[in-house]
C-alpha cells in the first residue's frame, strides 16, 4: 500500500506492503478548527481569570513573539491579541530566539506582521525586538536554585503585563513546549540556555514531563522546573497571560487563553491525548518531522528522531526523510552540535559527559540513538559526505531503503511515523 509522508514544502509516498506495515503514526487531529480567528477571539472573551484588555489597560505590556521555527498562525495570534492592547501606555514585542537565529527572513516576516497587527489595531505606542542571545543590552536578575544565571533581554524589564503568545507540542527534553519557554530560552542571554540546557543530559529531562502536568507522577522534569522557575523571576510581581493553540498545519486542534498555569495544563492534557502513543518497538522505522520549517535543517530535524526512537528495537533501522533545505543548522551551532557528531561515538559521548557547551546536547542524544541502532539511512538535500561524516547513510531513492529491508527480511514489520517533531513515543 502506499504511505504518504512529509518532506520540505512536498509528500513523499512509499510503498509498503500491508503485512510489512505495523502501524503508520502521526498526530491525531480529528477535530480540527479551520476558523483560527473565530476559535482565538472565542478563548480570549473567556479566559482563565481577568480578560486580556483589563490587564493591559494603563500598564505597560510585554508580547512574546514565538519565532520562525514555530509551525504555527502566527498572524491570526497577533490579530486577535494586539487590538485588545489599545489601552495599553506601551507595548513591547519580542519575537523569541532563543539561540535561534536572529536575521532570518522567516523572523523578519513575523516582524513586519506585528507592525500590520498595530497598524491595523492603530496601536500608537509600541516597539519590537528580535531577541539576539549574544547582544550586550541584557540584565541578570538572578540565580535559579540549580544554579541558572537568569540574564534576560533589557527590552523585557520592568513590565507590568507579559503576554506569551505560544504553540504547544511535545518537546525532547523540555517535556512540551509552551509559554514559559518563550522566557527562557526565549528571551535570555548565551549564558542563561547553556546552563539551563545543560540539564538535557539528565534523564528525566524528557517528553512527558512536566512542572505542571496534570498528574503529579509526571511532574520531575529538571530542566522544564528550571524553566518555571526563571519565569517566577523574569515576571516578578507582573500579571502574566498566554494565548496558546495546539497547531495542525493551516488549522489549529486546541486554543486557550488567561492565566498561565492551567492554561499549560490544559494543553498538555489535549497533547497526551491526541500525540502521545505507546507502541511495540519494531525492528524498521521510518520517520518524518513533519516536513518545512520542521526539517529545515538537521538541527531541527533531529527532534523527530529524538521523539519517536522508542519505536524503534535496539539494533533496529531506521529511514530518516529530512529536506534540510538550510544545511546542518544554524552556525552557531555547528561546532558543538555537528562538529562534536563527527567524533567517534563513544568520545562524543564521553567528552560531553565531562562538560557541556551549549547545542552539544544534540550531539549526545544523537550518539547515543546511533549506539543504540544498526544505521540510520538518511533522504535528504545534504551534501552525502556531511551525511556520512555524521554516522549516517545518505540514501538518493528511499524506497530502495524499505525494499532492501523486506528483500532481506520478507516478514519485517516496519512502523512509519509522520510529523514526528509533533508526536511523542513511548514503548509498551
């Protein structure tokens, strides 16, 4: 039968028999709302505590802007938020970097979309930033009790209101991504997501977990908690409020707005619900991110592998489909992540052990999956000796891939799973 994934901007389709096909896994998004604006108003004029233009009128207000990297609608959060803002004395926008890149043209398109969102909403006083994690005009406001130098963007001081405007999915070591992490690492210096990421080697710090997962068993995540407690710091005496949606592409599957905590909650009850799957490992996976901005480079790529390699038996295979269309990553990343890869399996592992640099997190887990497996054969747009260098097969026809699998085994069981940067495996 045919098996239709995404790669870069297009579908790839495989043909895989029926009994060689296990399960074929992807979000479960039965209900998904086509009408984003009419669904965000809606939560937005019944939000968990006060409504969003009460606690914006006469202060001055912090808007968190997620960036490019971010699958999600981002115009349709700005237009239903920013006209409730008209009140405000001044609105300051950040769109939320992190380490990621600052100058992309897919942040400065999110900026120019924030400048029509005020026009639009004849939005007077207002200025926007990009947060660069390496800029001078930062603030240290403290320490976390994991020790955490909490070094934040000046633009993001002294606020009275912090609006966090974020899409939530699962995520590999933070547990799932939402509205605290468009502080730290969001708005916060090198020094700030080095020591916080640092905590990606521990085990605990997974998908699954989380401070304010709704069971308490699913709470101990270290370097999420690290993450809640920057935010404590950041915001201060401040009001804090989030619009959060959970995306499906051009629609969305979930949407809230108001206080911070129950919101998160909520949503990572819908994300247990409809991306988390518990299966029996298979010896052949293969696995998509999801396709643009996803697999927009290695970098990205790597969260898919990340969240679904429990899928995958020890000594198994798997079939990577990543476009890569902007190379390994960004380049302040490539010395510790794709660099550090290059080493032997075992030093990689063993010299991040002994002292962690940012971004080398990636490298660890990546050694520790190619430890784990028999190869990881790779479709993708990247140079096949960057490929190889890093452990792994280019292949030019991925269907010579899962037919190479059932020629050698013609009762192989092969799992395929699709927008794996928006799903989390677990193994029965």
């Amino acid at each position: 039968m045919k098996v239709s994934l995404t790669y870069g901007r297009e579908k790839i389709e495989l043909e895989i028999p029926k009994k060689n096909l296990a399960d074929i896994i992807e979000p479960r998004n039965p209900d998904t709302i086509a009408d984003v604006e009419h669904e965000l108003n809606r939560v937005l004029d019944n939000p968990h505590g006060e409504m969003l233009e009460d606690l914006s009128r006469g202060k001055s207000v912090c808007v968190l802007v997620e960036d490019h990297t971010r699958d999600e609608p981002h115009w349709e959060l700005l237009s239903t938020t920013v006209p409730r803002l008209r009140d405000a004395t001044m609105v300051q926008f950040i769109v939320t970097t992190g380490s990621h890149e600052v100058k992309h043209t897919g942040n400065l398109e999110i900026v120019e979309m924030i400048h029509r969102a005020a026009r639009s909403a004849k939005l007077e006083n207002y200025d926007v930033v990009i947060n660069d994690c390496e800029s001078e005009d930062v603030t240290d406001v403290g320490t976390t009790s994991r020790g955490t130098p909490v070094i934040i963007n000046d633009a993001a001081l002294g606020h009275e209101l912090y609006v966090a405007l974020a899409d939530m999915k699962a995520h590999y070591f933070a547990g799932y991504s939402n509205a605290l992490k468009d502080l730290l690492p969001g708005i916060c210096a090198f020094d700030s997501i080095e020591a916080n990421h640092s905590m990606a080697l521990d085990v605990n710090s997974t998908f699954g977990l989380h401070p304010y997962h709704p069971n308490k068993d699913r709470r101990n995540n270290p370097l999420a908690d690290d993450m809640r407690e920057a935010f404590e710091m950041i915001t201060k005496d401040a009001r804090v409020f989030t619009l959060s949606v959970i995306s499906a592409g051009e629609e969305i599957v979930w949407a809230d707005a108001g206080e911070v905590k129950p919101v998160i909650a909520g949503g990572i009850e819908i994300l247990d619900e409809t991306t988390s799957f518990t299966v029996q490992p298979t010896p052949k996976i293969v696995v998509s991110p999801g396709g643009y901005p996803q697999d927009k480079s290695l970098y990205h790529a790597q969260r898919g592998l990340e969240l679904t390699k429990n899928a995958v038996m020890d000594g198994g295979d798997i079939l990577f489909l990543a476009e890569c269309r902007d190379g390994i990553g960004p380049g302040s990343a490539i010395e510790n992540f794709y660099n550090k890869l290059t080493m032997p399996l075992n030093k990689v592992i063993d010299s991040i052990s002994e002292g962690y640099k940012l971004y080398q997190h990636k490298a660890y887990k990546f050694a520790q999956l190619l430890k784990r497996v028999n190869s990881i054969d790779m479709y993708t747009k990247l140079e096949k000796d960057d490929v190889e260098a890093a452990h792994l097969n280019k292949v030019f026809n991925p269907q010579e891939t899962i037919d190479r699998w059932i020629e050698d085994d013609p009762n192989v069981k092969i799992t395929v799973l699709d927008k794996a940067n928006k799903i989390a495996v677990y193994a029965s």
